[in-house]
C-alpha cells in the first residue's frame, strides 16, 4: 500500500504560541499517566500495613521524587487548567482566535497559582519545607 | 454510537468528573501528614472518601487511557508496533486500576493490619 500522509502534519502551520499550549496538554497528560504508577504505589503501601509503608515511605518521600512531584504537581495544575479551556470549547466558548489567545494566558497564571497554592500547603502549611 | 465519537464523550465525561476528584486528592496529598500511616489510612477510609477515591481512579485510569491511545495513535504509525503499543498501554493502566482498587477495598474494609 502506498504511504500515505497522516495527521498531525505540523509542518505545514505557521508557529504561534497556542501550539505550545497544546503540545504540553499532550504531555503533562502523558507525564501524568506515569504519576499514576507512584499514586498506585502509595495506595498499595498504605493498604500493606504500618511497616511495609514505612519502608515504602523512604523510597516515596526520597529527594529525587519530591522533585518530581514538583514537576507532577505542576503539570497536574497546568492539564486541568487547560483541560477546563478544552471543554469550554467543546460548548463552543471562547474559540475565536483572540478569545483562545487570552484564554491562553488565563491558563498560564491559573495554573502558575494553583501549583503556588497546593505547593505552600505542602511545604509551609504541612510543615516540610525540604 | 460510533466509536470515536463514544471516544470523544468519554474523554469529556471523566475529565468533568476529574476535574474535582483530582483536586481534592492533590489537596489532601498536599496537606496530610503522610509519613504517618494510620493518620493516611484513617484518611483514606473515612466516610465517603473510599467511594469518591474509587471514582476517580476509575475515571483517572480510563482518561489516561484514552489519552494515551490517542497519542500512540498520532505518533506510532507502524502497525504492529503500534498495535503491541496499544496493547500495552490498555494492560497497563488495567493493571494499575485494578491494583489501586484493591489497595482502596482493602483500607476502606479495614483489611490493614
């Protein structure tokens, strides 16, 4: 069969910077698909008992994960923000091109507070500053 | 109804409900004191909790998957690498979900010891 041209065909668009908006939907949601994993893990050691968790709690609250918590958290805050942007145009809200761009930018600084938010009642609130 | 259409739904339908379920878990992932397993515990199983985490690992999990699917599908173009994708991604996230909901029963019946 001949090859034929599958989506997405990227090149033939002229950059603009709600591109980037979606692309990082895309993979903030692959990187939390990942986080699950971790989230199932924590699940499963708290179900497992005082001791197993314990244990499990050294490699879970380890330097190198609470970075990628971080980076978790953040992509949690920046997919449901634009997540709650797709649905608003799946009900046909706000898809002119200057309404997207500013939604666009709505998007930024709600997820930019809502990672501040969660991270200060994680560090500050909770008392674990690292 | 066809089949990227019941996609399109579904990936709607579970981000609604997503959207509340995952914030109020990154709330109390953000807030309890985690290092204490029976505070965590007593958390997990109090009241309704077990019900609503229950949803949104269900939801979480058939998001994702759909998610996921959709990306292995724009990207991974040679049939069977992209169908041995598929599949893996589909045992995957069953495999999860199932093991989170069975931890989650286990808690919320009082199983830990």
């Amino acid at each position: 069969m001949r090859e034929r041209p599958l989506s997405p065909h990227l090149s033939v668009y002229r950059f603009q910077y709600t591109m980037l908006l979606s692309i990082t939907h895309r993979i903030t949601g692959v990187g939390l698909s990942v986080g699950l994993v971790l989230f199932a893990a924590w699940l499963i050691a708290a179900a497992r008992g005082p001791e197993s968790y314990a244990h499990a709690m050294l490699v879970l609250g380890s330097a190198p994960l609470r970075v990628l918590y971080a980076l978790w958290l953040l992509a949690f805050a920046y997919h449901l923000a634009n997540g709650i942007r797709h649905l608003a145009w799946d009900l046909g809200v706000g898809l002119e091109k200057r309404e997207a761009r500013r939604s666009a930018w709505i998007v930024i600084v709600g997820a930019i507070v809502l990672f501040l938010v969660l991270a200060w009642f994680a560090l500050v609130v909770r008392g674990e500053a690292p | 109804m066809r089949h990227g259409v019941y996609h399109w739904w579904a990936q709607r339908i579970t981000a609604v409900l997503l959207a509340p379920l995952t914030l109020w878990i990154a709330f109390a992932l953000a807030t309890l004191p985690l290092d204490d397993h029976a505070a965590t515990v007593q958390w997990i199983g109090a009241s309704w909790h077990p019900v609503a985490m229950a949803l949104a690992i269900f939801a979480v999990s058939y998001h994702s998957q759909l998610g996921v699917q959709v990306v292995i599908e724009d990207y991974v173009h040679a049939g069977s690498l992209r169908s041995a994708a598929l599949g893996a991604s589909l045992l995957a996230h069953f495999g999860v979900a199932a093991a989170a909901l069975y931890a989650l029963a286990r808690i919320a019946g009082g199983a830990t010891p």
